[in-house]
C-alpha cells in the first residue's frame, strides 16, 4: 500500500513541478524577447538506508529554447532587436551584467538608457550609456553605436554618443537566473562581440509555442487529476483493509 501511495503522491508532486514550467512560458508569451523553458520528466532513484529498489519520477527543466522570435517593426527609435545570435548586456539589480534579447528600450529623467524592466543598458566599456538631453532624434546602427542630433543641431548633425555592448557566448554556457536574465555559467566575464548585428525601429517577440504550450498544461492536469484519484483510491482500500481486520 505505501508503495501505491508514495507512485501516485511522487507523481502529482512532479506533475505541479512540470505545470509550473509551462506555466511560466505562457505568461511570458507577450514578454519581448523571452526564451521559452523546456521540460523533461526522468526517473530518479530514491537513495537511503538498505539498496536503492524505488525510483520516483523527476520533472525538470533542462535548459531554454533559445531559437529567435519573430522580429516585427515598431517604428519607435528606442526599440532594437538583434538579427540572428546575439544578447544585449544591462546591469541587474544585483550589480552584476545579465543578457537579455529585449530590446524596448527608455530613457530615464536623468538621461540613462534602461531596458522595459528598468536596468542600465551597458556599452561595450561596461559602463552605463548617458544620453545628452534634449535631443531631436534618436537612432542605433547595425553595429550596434547609438546615435543622436541634439535639439538645434542640423539634419546632418548626427553625433556617436556610445555603442551598445553586444556578446555572442556559447549559449551552452548560458544558463538563466532567478530574475530573467541570462548568465555564463563559469561566472566568466562577457567579450564583445563584433559579428552581433542589430535593427533599430524592430523587437522580437517571445519563442512561446501557444498551442504547444497549452496542450502540454491540458495534458499535465489530467495527469495530476488521475493521481489524486489513485492517492484517493489507496486511501479506500486501505479502509476496507482495516475494516475486514476488525471484522476478523
């Protein structure tokens, strides 16, 4: 009977586990730039005292879908989206660099750029950009130097001001944090990359499959439906069981 009970109770624990995981991708399907999280199930082995004869079912999520989403125009000279590989780099809130693919960017009052969460875009010394206010117009080449013509200058009056700092790692040496942003796994310090090419006026949408997504959550609640029935069942015959020891 334990047995019974501890399959289905281990199998509902890692089904909410699994649930969770989805979860998370549809609420970011609107999230510009988001990388979805796959999710696997695999058995584990139950170690202890005497030889490891259970195995439980272990769901987990291996690492991100890092495919690119789809790029679409904006026409807003803040927005920016990498073509192809690539990562910006900001500073989160914890003072270290993270990498993100959202690109919708905002200058603060004091004339910072951030990112839609409100941390500092970097440039490629991995200092915080400064934009000069006011200005006229504002652009971000393919290379990723931002551009600006302050208020009163000519049309040709275009100055560099900074140049994003834009990295290519290897994304198997990538892993994501607790606050969305990606990291290198070894702690290493993040190189520039020149290959990195971007297009201002665009962002990428969110990777999320919606219908895929969705399925899968269908799918893991009538999991976790049959195993709170099987936990109730056991809960029956055990009843029976000790009823037919009384009677006897």
């Amino acid at each position: 009977m334990d047995n019974f009970l501890y399959v289905s109770m281990s199998g509902a624990k890692e089904t909410m586990n699994a649930l969770a995981i989805h979860s998370n991708n549809l609420a970011n399907a609107s999230k510009t730039g988001f990388k979805a999280s796959f999710e696997q199930a695999r058995s584990m082995q139950v170690h202890g005292q005497g030889l490891p004869t259970r195995v439980f079912a272990l769901a987990e999520s291996p690492g991100q879908n890092f495919d690119s989403g789809i790029v679409h125009d904006t026409g807003r000279e803040l927005d920016v989206a990498v073509e192809g590989e690539g990562w910006f780099v900001v500073k989160s809130e914890a003072g270290d660099e993270g990498l993100t693919r959202s690109g919708d960017f905002n200058i603060t009052a004091e004339g910072f750029l951030i990112d839609a969460n409100g941390q500092e875009v970097m440039d490629e010394t991995g200092n915080n950009i400064y934009i000069p206010m006011p200005i006229e117009k504002f652009n971000i080449r393919k290379d990723g130097m931002i551009e600006v013509r302050p208020e009163g200058a000519p049309a040709d009056g275009m100055e560099d001001i900074a140049k994003l700092k834009l990295v290519n790692p290897d994304i198997k040496d990538l892993m994501r944090g607790s606050d969305g942003l990606f990291r290198r796994i070894d702690g290493q310090p993040l190189q520039v990359s020149n290959d990195v090419v971007v297009t201002n006026g665009a962002l990428e949408s969110s990777n999320v499959n919606l219908s895929s997504e969705l399925t899968s959550l269908i799918n893991l609640q009538r999991s976790f439906e049959m195993q709170v029935k099987m936990m109730k069942k056991a809960e029956e015959i055990d009843k029976s069981s000790e009823s037919l020891l009384r009677m006897s």
